[in-house]
C-alpha cells in the first residue's frame, strides 16, 4: 500500500466477500485487520482467500508482515554508475554544447535543436530529474506503460496549447525571483524525497511521497487507476512552468511571435525535442524492472535523482543570494 | 574482469576528468573587456552558455556601464539576475543590453546570476 486511496479500495473489495463483516486497512503500518466467520480454514488459507480478491490491484495479503530487508551489496555497483552519470552530466555541461545554437532566428527546426540541447543540459536536472523519479517509482509498483505515456502526452499538450496561448496573448507566466526561488526549492525537496525513495532504505518515507491528498481519492472510484494516470498527466502539463532557462527563453521568443499556431507549434517542437531523452530516461525503468539488476538499476536512479534534487536545491539558494555561487559553468 | 572493476575504473576517468574541467580557479580575465568612454567605465561580457570572462576587475568610484552580449542565446545565461541593484531581466536571444551601475566603492563586488542559479560572473572594484 502506497497511497491514501489504496486503503478505501481494500476495504471495499474484502467487504464484498460473503464471509468479510469487516476489514480495516491501516496505510501507516501495511496491515488489513480483517473479521469474519470463515469456517475452520487455517489463517494461511485465509491470507490465499483474501488474496484472490485483491491480486487484480497489485496487492497480496500474508500473515506475517513482510520483512523489510536492504540489500546493500547493489550499492557497490550503484554508486559507482551513478557517480559515472554525473560525471558525464557535468562534463556535458562543460563542452559548451549551447554552442551549437549558431543562428537568431528561431525556425521550428531551431527550436527542435534547442530542444535537444537543453534535454541534456542543466535542465536535465530538473525535468530529467522528475522523470526519472517519476518513472523509476512507478516501474517499482509494477505499473506498465501508461502513466510514462500520459506523462509525455500531457507535456507534449500542455507545451502546444500553452505555447499558442502566450503566442496569442503576447504575455508569459515568467516567474519573478521570489516564484522562480519557490517552485526550484520545492521541486529540489520532490526530488530528494523521491530519490531517497527510490534507494529502498527508509521504508518510512514512503509516506512522503507526494500523491493526491485522501480528501480528494476518497470522492473519486477506480482509486489507484487516478492517482496513476492524472498523477503522470498533471506533472507533464506542469513541466512547462518548471524553471529552465531553455523552456523560458523559448516561451520569451513565443510571445513575440502573437499568433496561437506559430507559438504553439514552436513550443511543440522545441517539446518534441526535449523527447529522445526524456523518453529514454523513463523507458529504461520499464525495460529493467523484472530484470535481475532492477535492483542496482533503482539504486543507481535513486542516487542520480538525489544529486539533482541537491543540484537544485544549491542553485535555488544561490539564485536568490543566500549562498555563494557553488557551480559554475 | 568484472562489471564492478570495470565501472569503478570508468567512474574514475569520468570523475577525474570532470573535476580537471571544473577545479580551474577563476582567472581575471585574460581579454580586456573593461573600457573607458567619455568618463564612463564599459564592461563587456558575453552571455551563452556561461558569462565570459567570468572574473572581471574595474575601477571603483566610476560610473559604470555592464553590457552584455548575446548572440543565439536561448539558455539561461539570458535570464539574467543582479541582485545588488535589484535588477532582472529577460536579455533578447541575440543583441546587447546595457546595465547602468552607481559608482562602486573600492573592494565593492557586484555579481550577476542566471535566474536559476547556475552561471554567474563577477566584478571586483578596486
């Protein structure tokens, strides 16, 4: 269990059983305290029973509670590729690979190279950073393909239909410091929260882990299908606000474009370039997660995740003066 | 040999090479990119990818000019930020843009930033 929803869905589902008079799920301690009359079946046969009923969502019943265990020789091989990914992350970023940008005019072509670029650049600390996260700890629950898709169909959306809007209206959602300083901080503490999580040590700070409030799953059927599929949706459509200075200087070039198709359409290439990367980066969690090495490979992306959440989170403190520049490139 | 020797030796070279790039103290700048015109200090920086130079040193008690160049510039370097005097602005992808500063006591140091916090250059006046 994971999200706030997933107790209400367990519930229901044991209640509906004929030999169920009540089950109440506990989130804070993974357990189901469930009564009823079942005959003379053996506890065990009880956990198989109620285990039938609930499988379709990805959960079983035992009981005993699972034993947390961490397996701390995938570290040996995690951290050393992780320090690898950074490293190359930084020497990336010391090439000078903004270079490439030679021309002013921004054709759509252009925007589909900046696109590129900026996948692989700083940027790739926040919005890589997120989607790895993302990516990594739905691979982790078992979900399939879906929530990586609407993820990169609600960002492909958000950029055509927000880059025609301030290509019409000829104004832009550009945060001043104080906006800038807020979403960068808090998009650093996502980040760390979900890296940590992602390492597989702390079993307790799964409660952290940002999901819609229960207030609103409660109201809503088909529980654990919304937070997957609006949770993915919402984060793509929020990526156009996230701080880039790539998303930002092309959505500056938008708005002076004042038409609804060109601002949309260079919004949209300069997203589709941002593609080949992003889409590596959440596809790699799905190809690896029944593989032996799932392990290191969540370890790996926790300890990545990690670094760019810190990354973040200095450059957050320094854009607004509170600290001395740490990098710079 | 196995996949551990092989990852630690390749996160080494990366490691090692990255630091090699990134430990260079900055150096005052080897161009000269502080002019006077008309008693008014000019200093010109270019804005893509990082702020060049990235150290620059100028004379204090002087009316000075910060310009700044872009040319194709669309990452954040052109998202610029000077905290001491308040100033924030959008720089165009491809021209120059003049920042009027006060005259700067001497030992004053004046620093501009991208908007999220990872280029910087700085300015010392003596």
């Amino acid at each position: 269990m994971h999200c706030a929803a997933c107790p209400v869905l367990i519930k229901s589902e044991l209640e509906d059983m004929p030999e169920v008079s009540s089950a109440k799920p506990s989130l804070k301690h993974h357990t189901v305290e469930v009564s009823g009359d079942f005959g003379d079946k053996t506890q065990e046969h009880i956990a198989r029973d109620l285990t039938e009923v609930v499988k379709t969502h990805g959960y079983s019943v035992s009981v005993e509670k699972h034993r947390h265990g961490v397996r701390w020789s995938e570290f040996s091989l995690a951290v050393p590729i992780a320090l690898a990914f950074i490293a190359l992350f930084i020497i990336l970023q010391k090439l000078g690979i903004v270079n490439l940008v030679t021309t002013a005019n921004v054709t759509y072509g252009t925007a589909f190279v900046i696109g590129l670029i900026a996948s692989v650049s700083t940027c790739m600390a926040v919005v890589g950073g997120l989607v790895l996260s993302m990516s990594a700890n739905f691979a982790k629950e078992g979900d399939k393909i879906r929530p990586q898709v609407l993820f990169h169909i609600g960002r492909l959306v958000s950029f055509f239909l927000l880059g025609g809007v301030i290509g019409l209206l000829g104004s832009t959602f550009v945060l001043g410091a104080t906006g800038t300083f807020i979403l960068s901080f808090t998009v650093a503490l996502i980040l760390l929260v979900l890296g940590i999580n992602l390492l597989d040590i702390f079993p307790w700070m799964k409660r952290w882990q940002p999901t819609l409030p229960s207030f609103i799953s409660r109201h809503i059927h088909g529980l654990k299908e919304v937070n997957h599929s609006l949770t993915p949706v919402l984060v793509g459509v929020a990526t156009f606000f996230l701080p880039c200075g790539f998303t930002q200087s092309m959505q500056i070039y938008t708005l002076t474009t004042g038409s609804f198709w060109t601002g949309a359409f260079t919004m949209s290439a300069f997203a589709l370039g941002t593609l080949p990367v992003l889409a590596l980066l959440s596809f790699s969690s799905l190809a690896i997660r029944k593989k032996a090495q799932s392990g290191v490979f969540f370890k790996t992306a926790g300890l990545v995740v990690i670094f760019f959440g810190l990354f973040n989170l200095i450059n957050s403190l320094v854009a607004v003066g509170l600290i001395p520049p740490v990098f710079s490139f | 040999m196995n996949p551990t020797v092989v990852s630690i030796i390749i996160a080494t070279a990366l490691i090692g090479g990255a630091l090699l790039l990134t430990t260079r103290s900055p150096e005052v700048a080897s161009v000269d990119n502080v002019s006077v015109e008309n008693g008014k200090q000019i200093i010109e920086i270019t804005a893509k990818g990082r702020y060049a130079p990235i150290l620059t040193s100028a004379k204090a008690h002087m009316p000075t000019t910060l310009r700044i160049e872009t040319n194709g510039t669309f990452d954040c370097t052109s998202i610029l930020r000077v905290p001491s005097i308040g100033y924030q602005k959008n720089l165009p992808p491809t021209g120059t843009t003049d920042i009027e500063l006060p005259p700067q006591k001497s030992g004053a140091v004046v620093q501009g930033l991208c908007a999220m916090g990872m280029y910087n250059f700085t300015v010392r006046f003596k």
